[in-house]
C-alpha cells in the first residue's frame, strides 16, 4: 500500500526529530485526563511515553494508535465510522 510506505519513509527519514517531539508532547501531558491522538507519524513514538501515566484515556482515528496502546494495555477509543465496499 503506497500510503503504509510513504509513512514508513518519512518516519526514517526523520526519526530524530519525531522522537524529539513525540518526547516534548508527554512532557503536557499528565495523571487522569483523556487524550485526542491522531494518525500522524510522531503519535506511535508518543505511546511509550503516555504509558507512563496513570488513568490517562486515548481516544484517536488510528488503528496503528490504537494497536500500539494495546501493547501497553492502555485504555483506547476507536472513532469509528463506516466502511463500505
């Protein structure tokens, strides 16, 4: 899928300054508060840091965020919507 590759690209060409950021946003973040977190590239190196919390709940419109959550058995809300094919 050109959209996964293009993803994964991007991520390796600027893995330095994702983790950067992804570091500097757990720094707002704190104990017992509900999170909004999207589908771009920093969002899966921000997961490591959010499991650090307690009782914090992500809510997001991506898969991938929600799989990795999952890794860390954290508390996810899928957006969902509808698929049609």
């Amino acid at each position: 899928m050109k959209l996964i590759r293009d993803l994964e690209e991007r991520i390796a060409d600027e893995i330095g300054d994702i983790k950067w950021y992804a570091k500097k946003a757990a720094e707002l973040l704190s104990d017992n508060i509900n999170i909004f977190i999207d589908s771009s590239s920093t969002s899966h190196f921000l997961i490591p840091h959010v499991k650090k919390f307690e009782n914090i709940k992500i809510i997001t419109n991506s898969v991938n965020v929600l799989l990795s959550a999952s890794e860390f058995h954290m508390p996810c809300f899928l957006i969902g919507g509808e698929y049609c094919e």
